[in-house]
C-alpha cells in the first residue's frame, strides 16, 4: 500500500538524476557552512530554498510535456513583457534595472527567461514540423534577439549571453546549417580589431582588465586574483573542510554566491575538482541521453537546450573564478547561495524528468 | 505514411549527432577547466601556496575611541582606558589546552578566565583571536613577550577598555557596554552599521550606552597592510583615520544623583526629578544598583545569579519598567479633571461621612480616615487627602473623560525618553484602564465601581515613576509637556565643539489658569501644618507643592482592618511622593517610590527633600554624616514620629 503510494508520488521522478541532484544539493551544504563562517542560519535559508526549489521540480515533472508545449508561447510573451515592465518601471539596484515590484514581493523577470526562451524557440521549430529552412532560422533568431537586447540593456551582460545561448542551443540542434555557423564565427573575428578601433582608451582599459586582472589588484581584478590564490593554495587534497585560510581570513569576496567555487576548491583541492567535475558531467550526460530518447521535436530540442544551458552556467563560472574566463555574474548552478537560480534550475530538470517519464505515454 | 516515419528517423538521427558534437564540446571544455585546475593546484601549486601564507593585502580596521559620558559638572561616569590582553587564535595553536597551560605558568589564568574563553570560544570562528587574560600589567605583559616565540598563535594586544569610576551610582541611567553577540550582529546588519563595527567586540547593551551608541561608538578607521603568514603587519600601504565617538553630556549632578541614592538607605524604589521647564532629567534613582563595570569583559555565572535572583531585583530600570498603582498622588490630576470639566468649581463642597455608596448599592468605599473628613471642598480634599470627595467626582466624570484628560499628562502612554532601546520597546507605558481596554484584556463589562477607585488612583490604574514624575513636571509647568531627556549636551571629540540638545515640547494641555491655581494652593498646602506631608515642608526655606500616595500591594477585603505589624515586609504598602519647588516658580519636579515604604509623606518624602534641598540650596543632608557613623539602619522613617496626620493620605 505504502509502496505503491510511493511508486504513484515518484511516478515522473527519474531516480538516476534525482540521486546526482542530491549529492550536488549536499555539497552546496558543506560549502556554504564554511563559506558563510559557519553560520547556521544561512544553511537553515538554502535548506528552505531547497525545498522550494524540489517542490518545483516535483510539480513540473508531472505536468506533461505537451501541455509544456501549449503554455511555450504564452510564457515567451509574459516574459517579454515583464522585461518590457523592468525597463520602465523596474528598481534599480546596484547601479541596474533587474527587479520588478509586483506588490508582494520582487520578480526577476530574466530569470523566467531562462526557461521560457529555448521553450519558446522549441515549440517554434516543432510548429514548422522541423524544416530547417532559412526563412525560420532568421524568424527563430528575431525571437532570440528582442529578449536578450532587453537583458543586456538592464545591464546584466552575463545572464543576457547565456540566455541568448540557450536559444542558440535549440537553433543548434534543430540543424542550423555548419557553414552559417562558420561564416558568423569568421566575421565575428573579422570584426574584433575594427571594433577594438572604436572603443575609448578608459572602455578599452576595462576590457583589459576583465581579461588580465593582475592590471588592477586592489580594484576590478582582486576578486579573480584573491580566487586564483584560493584555488592554486588547495593544492591536490585541499586543505580541508572549515579551514581554507583564504575563505576563513574574508580574502575572498562574495564567498557563498558567485564565487563559492573557489571556497570549494581551496577545502577539497584538485580532487575535489574533479569529482566536482565527474558529478556535473553525469548530470549533463544524463541530460542528453533524455534528449536523445525523447519522442518529439519539442521534448528534444528542450531537453537538449536545458541540458547544454546547465553545462554553460557550470563552465562560465568555474571558468571565471578560475581565471580562464571574464568576470560576469553567474552563480554556480546548484552549489552558490540563493533561491532564485536554485528554482529555475530545478524548474528545468523538472521538464527533462516529464520529458523522460511521459514518453511511454506519447508512444502508445 | 512510410515516408513520414522515415522523415522522422531521418530527423532523430540528425538530432543525435548534434547532440554527439555538443557532447564532445562539453566534454573538452571541461577538459579545458580540468586542466586550468591542475595547473593552478598541482603545477603552481607552491607559488599560490607562498602567496596565501605570505605576503597578503589585508584591511586591518581601526577602532575609534568611544565618547565619553560626564555629568553636568564634568565629572566623568564613562571613559576608556588601554589595558594589554592576550589573545589566542584557536585555528593557529596544536593543542589549545597545552597552549593555556603553559601560559599559565607564565601569568595567571584563572578558572574565571577559562570559563570566559570556553564561552567566547564557542560563539566565534576558528579563526578569530579571543581573549584568555585581560587586563595584564605591565611586569605580566613583559614577561610574555619575551616568551612569545614559544607560543605561536598567542598575541599580546593593546585594547581599549571601558569603566565606570563611580561603580553602582546611577547604573541604570548609564546603563553598560558588553560584547557584541548574535543578535547585536542581526541589528547592525539590518541598520547597515555592520562595516562600522569591523573590528569593534563591544556595543552598548542597556541605558544612555545603548541609547547614544551612535554617537559614542564613532567611526571605524581603516588601514590597508601587508601582512606575512603569522597575520603580522609588514608595512602600511594606506590609512584612513578613525573618528572617535561624541562624548555625551547629562543634565544630571553626580552630587545630586549620590545624594538621592544614599537617602533611600537600604529601601528599594525609585526617584525621577525633572526640570518642568526643560525636560531635563536631574535626577534618576533605581534602588538597589548593580556595578556596570561586571558587565563590560562579560559576567561571570556567580555574580550573575546573585543579581539576577535578587529578591531586590536589581537588574530591573524601576523608573522606566516598574509599575506602580499610583495611589492619592493621583488626585491631583483627577481634580484637575474635574475643574476643567466644570464640575466641583468652589464654592462647591461635600460633607464626608467617611465613606461613598453608589446609588442602590450598600458597598462602602472607605475613606481613610474612618470617622470622616467633614465639609470638604476642592482644594481641601487635597490638601488632606479625601477619598470620598475623588470616588463621587470620578463616578461624576465618567471614566472615558477622566482618562482621555489625564492621558495629556503622559499617563498610559510612554515618554520616549533617551535611555535604553532607541525604538521605546523597554519602555513600560503604564496604564490607563478604559472599557474597551477591559473587554479585551478580560473579555469583561466594566463596573461603575472600577470608576470610583480610579479616582483615588487605584484599580488597574498603572504609572511608571517616570510618568509620574513627568505628570508633576507637566503640572508644574502650567500644562507644557517638554519631552524628557537625560543628555543636555553632545561634545564632539573631534573638534571640541558641544552642542546643545534642544528642548522639545511634546503636547499642551490647554488649562484654565483659575483651576490649575486651585490645584497649586491644594498641593502647597499639603506640605503646610495641616496637610499629610507638613514634616517635609518644615523649615525648608523655600515653597514646596506635594502630594502623598500609597499603594496598596495586596487587596485589604472589605470589613478586615490593615494591621502594618503582622505583615510580611515586601507586602507592606508603597509609597508614593510627588512634589515640585519652589512652588512659585518651580525648576524641578519630582516622583519617589519607596517600595513597602508604608506611608508617602514620611518615607518618600524625606528623600524628596533632600534632593529639592540640594538642588535648590546647595544642601547636603545631615545623613551622610551618619553615614560615616556607620549607624544607618535603613528605615529612615522610625526615628522620629510623624502626627497622626502623617500616617495616612
């Protein structure tokens, strides 16, 4: 009885992600007390915004990907025009227009974006039954730009760049053709000198710091040198839970969000790296398996998008705090401190496990 | 049909293989980061390691002196002294035992000590450097810094410290310092001062410290520094000066403040004396006192239970929190009611059987005099105190009018004195019972015979001896409430300038002069042969307006006389005392409670006048002579034998 109950709850949960995503959660656990000084408070507030964020997954994963379908188009409008909404009447924190005031509580509509846009894009190509034509790569590439320009005008460059690759990642696997791909590769590098050309010395100066913070240690560049010295300190073991001197002693700024991964891997060591590392791969492989066996052009496209999205977060921030890759503000999915980010994640492994578990059904 | 299918497959497949080129993307992008790892943690790995234990740039805060506090003459009650601590850092030290038991053969570490590290040891980070000894001299500090190189992870520091010369006088307008906890972090967050405490390990905990940590606490300077592996300064790369705290004037005379405390003996009870005219606070007495300087490196459990169980409780502010029945001092205002109202205007008078009826109804409201006062008019029933004449004008009045008027007098209602919690949330209000008040406490109908004990200041009627000093103030003062306030002044460290804080006028009552002269002459001559409090107005050289109250402790039942003898001494009754001189043009109003002091006029009275002879004389009172005598035996009262008069109010 109680089995069966059980059975019928979990129904659309896939338990091989849902293990990874656990393990994942209970690192960011372990990170985040030391990363905060042991503050218990703030791991009391993530465990809450974990239970919010899992109780997304849950509810989406049982809504079936058709409806999913349905909904794509409404989502992508209300998106648009909440980000509409910001530009004109959002609130301004640190120097940006993010937010937007619905009375009881603030939204962020870029973050609704994350998912609406390759649903959006999805639903379009499985709406034109999958032709790649040219006519509908220029259409998809007009829904892509009129949310992205409005992110990036907010300005939030980092967010406005992975979602606009989060819909390049739909065109992409919908089959947008390899020498279109190379000819906007080859003149996005034929343009560079010229644009360089353009740019005043003081734009000029800031884009060399984002790319060589040592030009500026006390300003712009201390975070990614202070992160640097976190990583390279912990060594191949770490140097062990609750005791990276560069965590502990407040040399590492924005510890429990952006940068948490340096906390990480100063505590863990290149160990830890990897096994981080191993984890997020079998996630996104997982991902790309439910892609593959998905049954529809939409249940694939989006499985893929979301899968290869979560792959980007990853990458752009371990690569920033590691210094390989400018400094934009990306949290580290599933690991940083926060509750937003926390739930359009778990929002988008909620649809591969709907993807993955309502397939049967489509077939019969 | 067939062509669809195979248009499908043809589709699926295409989507698998790109999927397999984002696949293999992925994959050597992470490769990429693998790498970057391995050559920052392995490859690197000693130079990233020298630069985390090496040199680092480090903002090391400055902490800012804090200000000052001084009475009125200067005298100082707070200040700072510098006082070499040693501090252990428990992530820096292999054995944290050894470590302290090898301090210990070097300076004196005493279980006291110990106790104090456990606890702040539990409540910081691994990291943060915690106190074993405070307070070291200078042979104790010498001796361990020529041992310091045995004891890594142990530094030897110069901090500033807080003390209070003058010990238990006037703790609880002080108030005290202590170390910052978890909650004071949550608050600083909220109010965004964090930053500005970077550094600081106290903050003010209770009293003019709390109130005024704002101006006290100043501005945390800053100082860029390198600093090599054992976290020592290797050289300075940028400064920004500390701003140190507003030292902090009070209107209050430590004189004055001595004086007060030492009349109420061995009594507990309070005393607040107002300048009606500017709301300065002279005097504010809470007896018992503690010593604030146990406060400031954290008490230890012993000392704290003996206050905290005190049976005296002196821990509680009684000005500010403690709640008191205001008895017959009460009358004053409830007359005043009354005139304003256009009732009981002279020539009208009563004739006192000694007792009130309500209509219908047989219970007697009992006058304290039994035999009863005979004719009675306004000025006269204050004079003498009678209660029969406040039962029938309050039942007249109406409670909703009696306490609408006297809520003007800051009854039931807080002051927001500068004390304690700046938002007024360790202020009581006191009490001003009305209907709506008692359906919602007690879900019960309000009785006309809860009305006419109001009129003598019983029932749940409830002041504060704050409110009830600001009320005589407000009285004095011809119905100009000014707000009361301890600080007079706030010097600014810096460049020396003071500046005045400017008197603030809260509300005006607006009075018919007629009747507020009616109430006066009854107040004046209470202290006149005659009235209930003729012994305090003896001799005085001065005019002084009063009023006596008690308060009744436990419910006497009707018919069961009050025998003072047979009673448990903390059941005794309360008395009450207020008073304003000099009468014509008065420049200081007062409250005293003396809590089971039995009868106002002869134990709170006594202390009103020698606080009223000081201020407006210049007099010290013969008791401190006594004092020296070694033979105050605390009840100041028994030695002489007040008239019969004296006895009740």
């Amino acid at each position: 009885m109680i089995s069966k109950l059980f059975q019928h709850l979990f129904k659309h949960i896939d338990a091989f992600l849902m293990t990874c995503l656990f393990f994942a959660l209970l690192t960011s656990l372990f990170v985040l007390y030391s990363a905060s000084g042991q503050s218990l408070d703030r791991i009391y507030a993530q465990a809450v915004n974990m239970g919010v964020a899992l109780s997304v997954l849950w509810v989406v994963a049982n809504i079936s990907p058709q409806k999913l379908e349905r909904v794509a188009l409404i989502l992508y409008v209300l998106g648009v025009l909440l980000l509409i909404a910001v530009a004109l009447f959002g609130s301004i924190s640190h120097g940006a227009r993010r937010w937007l005031n619905i009375g009881f509580t603030q939204i962020q509509p870029s973050e609704l974006m994350r998912i609406a846009m390759p649903m959006m894009l999805a639903w379009f190509f499985a709406s034109r039954e999958g032709k790649p034509s040219a006519t509908n790569f220029i259409v998809a590439g007009l829904l892509l730009a009129i949310p992205v320009a409005l992110i990036m005008k907010q300005p939030d460059l980092g967010t406005s760049l992975l979602i606009a690759s989060s819909g390049f990642y739909v065109l992409f696997l919908a089959g947008l053709s390899w020498k279109f791909l190379a000819g906007a590769m080859v003149s996005l590098l034929g343009f560079m000198p010229i644009f360089w050309s353009m740019l005043h010395d003081y734009q000029r100066k800031r884009i060399e710091i984002l790319f060589d913070p040592t030009q500026d240690p006390l300003g712009a560049g201390y975070h990614t040198i202070q992160a640097i010295i976190a990583i390279g300190s912990g060594g191949a073991t770490g140097k062990g839970w609750l005791n990276g001197t560069q965590t502990q002693l407040d040399f590492l700024p924005e510890r429990t969000t952006d940068f948490i991964f340096a906390v990480f891997s100063e505590e863990f060591g290149f160990l830890g790296n990897m096994l981080l590392l191993t984890l997020f791969s079998i996630i996104i492989m997982r991902g790309l398996m439910i892609a593959s066996q998905a049954q529809s052009t939409f249940s694939r496209l989006l499985a893929g998008s979301i899968t290869l999205n979560f792959f980007s977060y990853a990458f752009v921030n371990m690569g920033m705090v590691s210094g390989i890759l400018p400094v934009v503000g990306v949290p580290l999915p599933l690991i940083s401190y926060g509750g937003t980010s926390l739930v359009t994640l778990c929002l988008g492994f909620g649809i591969l496990m709907s993807i993955h578990t309502h397939k049967n059904l489509v077939a019969n | 049909m067939g062509a669809e299918l195979k248009n499908y497959l043809h589709e699926q497949h295409y989507f698998r293989f790109r999927l397999g080129v984002a696949a293999l993307v992925v994959f050597c992008l992470f490769a990429l980061l693998a790498f970057r790892f391995s050559y920052l943690q392995i490859k690197q790995y000693n130079h990233y390691q020298t630069l985390a234990e090496n040199n680092r740039i480090s903002l090391v805060p400055i902490i800012p002196n804090r200000g000052l506090i001084l009475d009125k003459n200067g005298v100082i009650l707070a200040h700072n002294f510098f006082a070499y601590t040693l501090e252990i850092t428990p992530a820096k030290v292999k054995n944290l035992e050894e470590t302290i038991a090898e301090i210990s053969s070097l300076v004196e570490v005493s279980s006291l000590d110990r106790k104090r590290f456990k606890k702040f040891r539990e409540q910081s980070h691994n990291f943060e450097s915690i106190p074993i000894r405070t307070h070291l001299n200078e042979i104790e500090a010498a001796k361990f810094a020529v041992n310091h190189y045995r004891f890594p992870g142990v530094e030897i520091k110069s901090r500033l410290f807080r003390h209070y010369p003058l010990g238990k006088l006037g703790s609880h307008m002080i108030g005290y310092i202590g170390r910052i906890n978890d909650r004071d972090l949550k608050n600083l967050e909220e109010s965004g001062d964090l930053s500005n405490y970077k550094g600081s390990d106290h903050i003010g905990k209770s009293g003019l410290e709390q109130y005024y940590e704002k101006q006290l606490h100043g501005t945390t300077g800053f100082q860029q520094v390198e600093i090599d592996a054992d976290g020592h300064a290797v050289r300075v790369l940028s400064s920004t000066p500390p701003i140190p705290g507003d030292n902090i004037i009070l209107a209050a005379d430590s004189k004055l403040q001595e004086i007060a405390e030492t009349a109420f003996g061995n009594h507990r009870g309070a005393l607040v004396a107002i300048n009606p005219k500017t709301g300065e606070v002279l005097s504010y007495v809470s007896q018992p006192t503690f010593d604030p300087n146990l406060f400031v490196d954290g008490i230890d459990s012993e000392s704290w239970k003996a206050l905290n169980e005190s049976l005296d409780k002196p821990l509680i502010n009684r000005p500010l929190r403690g709640v008191y029945p205001p008895g017959s001092t009460f009358k004053p205002f409830v007359a005043l009611a009354g005139l304003e109202a256009g009732k009981r205007a002279p020539p009208y008078s009563i004739h006192d059987p000694g007792f009130f009826t309500l209509p219908g109804k047989s219970h007697r409201y009992r006058d304290w005099k039994p035999s009863g006062h005979g004719t009675v008019d306004i000025q006269k029933a204050i004079t003498i105190s009678c209660d029969t004449f406040f039962y029938g004008l309050a039942m007249e009045m109406g409670i909703e009018s009696l306490t609408s008027f006297v809520r003007h007098f800051g009854f039931g209602r807080k002051s927001g004195i500068d004390i304690d919690n700046v938002s007024g949330k360790s202020e009581n209000g006191g009490l001003l019972p009305t209907p709506e008040w008692k359906q919602r406490r007690f879900k019960q109908p309000w009785f006309p015979g809860e009305t006419v004990i109001v009129g003598i200041g019983q029932g749940y009627t409830l002041v504060t001896p704050l409110q009830l000093a600001q009320a005589t103030a407000i009285l004095a003062n011809n119905g100009v409430a000014m707000k009361p306030r301890m600080v007079s002044q706030i010097e600014s460290a810096q460049s020396g300038k003071k500046q005045m804080t400017p008197p603030v006028v809260q509300d005006r009552v607006v009075l018919h002069p007629d009747n507020v002269e009616i109430v006066k002459r009854g107040m004046i001559d209470v202290t006149l042969p005659g009235g209930t409090a003729a012994s305090v107005g003896a001799n005085a050289g001065y005019s002084i307006a009063a009023k006596t109250g008690t308060a009744q402790v436990i419910g006497i039942k009707q018919n069961e006389k009050y025998n003072e003898s047979g009673m448990n001494e903390r059941h005794l009754d309360h008395a009450l005392f207020i008073a304003y001189a000099p009468a014509e043009d008065p420049t200081i109003a007062l409250a005293v409670i003396v809590e089971n002091g039995r009868h106002g006029g002869s134990t709170a009275g006594p202390i009103a006048r020698k606080v009223m002879d000081y201020y407006l004389l210049g007099k010290v009172p013969a008791v401190e002579a006594a004092k020296d005598n070694k033979q105050l035996t605390g009840n100041t009262a028994a030695t002489t034998a007040p008239p019969e008069e004296e006895l009740h109010d």
